[in-house]
C-alpha cells in the first residue's frame, strides 16, 4: 500500500538502533524470497540504495523523453508520429510509476523532482547522445529499450515489492517499445542504400552508448555486491551486458547491418560473443556531466518545470477555493 | 516549484466487471477529479480497467507490520474453521 502515513511510521522506526539481530532477520526474510513492503522494518541502508536506484530510475524515463521527443514532429507518417507519442508518454508513465515507488520509503515526490532539476540526481548516461537522424529513433527502441528490458526483466522480481510491481508493469509496456524500433530498423534496412546506411550509422553511434547503460565492470562496481545480497539485483551488470550483446548481434545480423566492433567474435567454446573494451573515460565523462547533452537535458526539464508552474499553481488554488466553499 | 505539494492519492482498478477493483499504485492531485483524471492518464493507457477507485492516501487506515502477529493471532489457534480439521470416513460422500 503507497500510504503518505507509512512516513510516520519510517521516521520513527529510523531512530531504533540496527542491532545484529534485527540485521539477521531481515537478511533471512530476504533469503528466503519474502518480498519487503513500505511499512515493514528495513536497514536504512537498503532504504538508502533503493531511494537512490527507483528515482535514479524515473528520473531517466523523464529525461528519456527528450530524444525521442525530438522527432515527434518531424517521424515521416503520421502513423510513425502517434506511435512514437505514445511511445514518449508511456516514458512519462513509467517515471511516474517509479515516482510512487520511491515516494513508499519516505521520500517526496518534490524533493526527487528538486534533485533532479539541482542536477545533484543523476540519470542514465545514455540520455545525454543526441538524436540526430529519423533512424535513431529506430536505434534507441531496439538498442537503448532492449538493454533496459535485460535490466528491468530481473528487477521485477527484486526484494522491494512497490519496485517489483512497478517493474512489472513497465517491462509489459517496454516489449512494445523495442518492437517498434526494430521494425523502424527493419524498414530502413529493407530500404533504400540511403536508407539502410542511415541505420547503420545509427547502430554507429547508438552501440557503445548502450553497452555503458549496464554501468561498470563488476571488478569496478561499488554497489553491486550488497545489492545481490538484498536481492535487488539479481544478475551482474557484466552478466546482463553478455546477454544483450548476444541476443543484438544476432539481430543486427537479421537487419544486415553490422556492430561497430572489430574486436567482436564468437566464441564456440563458451557460447557467448566477445566484444573489445568499453571507452570507460567517455562514460565517467558523460557520467559526471559532460557529454554532449547534459546541459542541454537539465535546461530543457528546468524550462519544462518553470513554464508549468501556474498550471500547477491554479489548480491548487482552484481546489483550494473549492473545498473553501463546501466547507462554508 | 509549487509552495505546497499536491496530496497523494492511491489507485485502484477493476481490470472487468466481475472482478474486485486492485490496488495499481498512486498519484498526485490537486483535487479528487484531477486525481481521477490522473490515475486514468497514467494506469490505464492500454485499457487495463473498466472502473477506477481514488482514494487520498491519508484517509486509508492500516494494520502495523510490527504488530501483524499480534493482530492476527485470534485467527491463528482456530483450526476448526477450515474444512481439512473435520475427518469423514471413506464410503461417506458429496461431503
């Protein structure tokens, strides 16, 4: 249940000590694939990491409407333009899914939306690459949707059970997502040489981006281990990275277009593909705020934010004059 | 950023008629429409309802997990409720 209530309850349960047993017991709730709920008893440090990991998660849905958001006037049909609206809003929906997860541990809906607009939150690196062509469109459902469906499929079973269920809902929606980026590959492909060489250079630049999406190596990730503990993690990120590319070259395979990775091979004797190293640099880089869109992203929302606030404004004082008058 | 936060509302849907309306998850809302409005835009963007319950989340009072032995221990001992404590013969049917 998402109750605002269950906030009372938090606070005061944050000033009872964690003693080893209380430790104990949570940890042999969570072997035991029991789900948490909000009001259930929880250390502050699984709290913490999940607080930081759902709104980290919606922010990037809403940031992620941006780049897509960019074409919607400018899809070549207008059957590809009510797609790819509904494809933006569904992001909107997904961010606030996770809004209300988050907001069931304590934390408000303001002060996450406050984070974000500071910049002091941060959101999935891959936001921050610009959409420059009609088949990055096509590249962000099949590449950026598919690794996020490889991320977000475990999730549904993570320990949290508001996350869980959230997670649920999103990964029906994202299905949809990456389908219809991969037929926008699949009919650029099936193009024209202009056509098909749009794609590929899309799979250019849209490739590398993606594989940093499941975030460090595991010998580099500082949240990974306590996260598999508490069960809110339930694959390494290298884990999932190995998955996607697996199932993504088979798939560029099918479009005929071809992964930018000289280093790419597959191996018989594992059954996996290798790939070369990932340009680590790039990713602190765009990370710590310096790609090539992350001022542009964090303007664009501040705007967004600013230009509705006497929407917001006039509602309240609307419902406020309402309940004036049925309380007089 | 508007002074005061809109108050939180949860969401619930009956997926068909015949079914119970279920809890999907929560909103913010000025006022009661708006929440309902709200609820439709973000719940049920694939026809996943037939009917939508919103309900503000301070008005809903619930059990405390600290104390869920406690409260649900008058059921615990009473055995004798489910059909498994009764023991019929073989031979004795439509039972």
């Amino acid at each position: 249940m998402y109750t605002q209530g269950l906030d009372q309850a938090g606070k005061e349960q944050r000033e009872v000590a964690e003693t080893a047993d209380m430790l104990d017991a949570f940890q042999a709730r969570i072997d035991a694939e029991e789900k948490i709920e909000a009001k259930d008893w929880m250390p502050e440090a699984y709290r913490r990491t999940l607080i930081r990991q759902i709104s980290q998660h919606a922010h990037s849905e809403i940031i992620g409407m941006q780049p897509e958001g960019n074409w919607l006037t400018r899809a070549p049909s207008l059957k590809r333009k009510a797609i790819l609206l509904a494809k933006v809003q569904d992001e909107a929906g997904h961010g606030l899914y996770l809004y209300s997860a988050a907001e069931t541990l304590g934390v408000s809906r303001d002060q996450m939306v406050g984070d974000l607009l500071s910049g002091k939150a941060k959101y999935s690196s891959i936001f921050n690459y610009p959409t420059l062509s009609w088949a990055d469109i096509g590249a962000i459902g099949w590449l950026v949707d598919g690794a996020a469906i490889m991320n977000q499929i475990p999730l549904c079973r993570c320990s949290y059970g508001p996350y869980a269920r959230a997670m649920v809902r999103v990964c029906k929606e994202e299905s949809f997502h990456q389908r219809q980026g991969f037929e926008i590959m699949l009919t650029l492909c099936r193009g024209t040489d202009e056509q098909k060489a749009m794609a590929q250079d899309a799979l250019n630049r849209w490739w590398w981006p993606s594989l940093m999406m499941f975030g460090p190596n595991d010998s580099e990730s500082k949240h990974s281990a306590q996260s598999m503990a508490w069960k809110i993690k339930r694959f390494s990120n290298d884990e999932l990275r190995q998955k996607f590319v697996d199932v993504t070259v088979q798939q560029a395979g099918y479009l005929g277009i071809s992964v930018p990775d000289d280093e790419l091979r597959f191996d018989e004797a594992s059954g996996h593909y290798t790939f070369g190293e990932i340009d680590w640099q790039e990713f602190i880089d765009v990370i710590a705020g310096n790609g090539p869109c992350n001022k542009q992203r964090l303007l664009k929302r501040r705007a967004a934010h600013d230009d509705g606030a006497w929407v917001r404004e006039a509602a309240q004082a609307y419902a406020s004059k309402q309940a004036a008058r049925a309380a007089a | 950023m508007s002074k005061q936060e809109w108050p939180l509302y949860e969401v619930f849907i009956r997926t068909k008629s015949g079914l119970s309306h279920r809890h999907a998850g929560s909103v913010h809302a000025a006022d009661d429409q708006m929440a309902l409005g709200n609820a439709r835009d973000t719940y049920t963007r694939r026809s996943e309802g037939v009917s939508l319950w919103v309900v503000r989340s301070d008005s809903i009072v619930a059990s405390d997990p600290a104390e869920t032995s406690a409260f649900f221990e008058p059921a615990e001992d009473k055995i004798y409720r489910h059909p498994t404590f009764y023991k019929i013969p073989d031979g004795v049917e439509n039972l």
